[in-house]
C-alpha cells in the first residue's frame, strides 16, 4: 500500500514539474522559430537592396521552413536555396500574401514587396505569432 501511495506521489510531482518546462520549451520554439524567420525575411530584403550578383532576393514560405533563395520566381531545386527549418512543433500557419502566393520577394532598389501581408506561426497547442510584411519591406511582430 505504501509504495503504490510513494508511486502515486512521484506521477503527481512529475506531472506538476514537466508540464510547465513543456510549456516553456514550446513557447520558447515559437520565438526562436519567429526570430528565424524575421532574420531570414530582412536578410533576403538587405541582400536585394544590396544588388549582391545584381539579383533579386525572396523567401518561400513552407510548412516547416523558410527558404531564401536568388531570383524572382522560387524553384525548389535551386542550389542556391537555404533551407531555415522552424524549431518543433512550431509549423507555419495562415498565409495572406497580396497577390496570394506564399513567397516574398523584394524590390530591388527599394527593398518593397508586392506581396504584403501576414504570416503566422502556429504551435499544436493553439498559440501563435503573426508577423505582418509591410509594403516597404519592413517586418513587425505581431
């Protein structure tokens, strides 16, 4: 009776102590993951703005990841694409991009997009960020 009380007492102690580090641990997926993908976006943006190859900068938004890659138009098999993959179990969530693509490219020159708007990281456990791409091609967290 005594070590089913003890084994009890431990399952209890577990649950009070894992939940929350689990919980930290998702949330703290959620900013790496959003700081990644900031990083990545005014990475793409400087590099067009700096004509480096004289090309064109964009990053290609997917479930798990965001792509920087050269040109106007993402091509998937491009062996200049760098993969950033969100930290689990953070994936991407609603896209609402102007012109209703799930990439964003920049100006050069400029450094505007046409294709403005918001994106969202989601956790499975509901919480999300949303970053809104201005027209100027500048990045606000949401």
């Amino acid at each position: 009776m005594e070590i089913l009380l003890v084994i009890g007492i431990i399952g209890i102690l577990l649950v009070i102590t894992v939940l929350p580090f689990t919980t930290f641990r998702n949330s703290r997926a959620l900013t790496q993951s959003t700081e990644t993908l900031i990083a990545v976006l005014n990475d793409a943006r400087t590099k067009t703005l700096a004509s480096i190859n004289g090309d064109q900068y964009g990053v290609a938004l997917l479930s798990d990841r965001a792509v920087l890659f050269v040109g106007s138009v993402y091509d998937a098999n491009a062996t200049t694409n760098q993969s950033f993959f969100f930290e689990s179990p953070v994936t991407l969530g609603t896209i609402s991009l102007a012109g209703g693509g799930s990439s964003v490219l920049f100006k050069k020159l400029t450094g505007a997009t046409d294709t403005y708007g918001t994106i969202v990281l989601q956790m499975s456990g509901g919480e999300i960020t949303t970053l809104t791409v201005l027209a100027s091609g500048i990045i606000n967290k949401q």
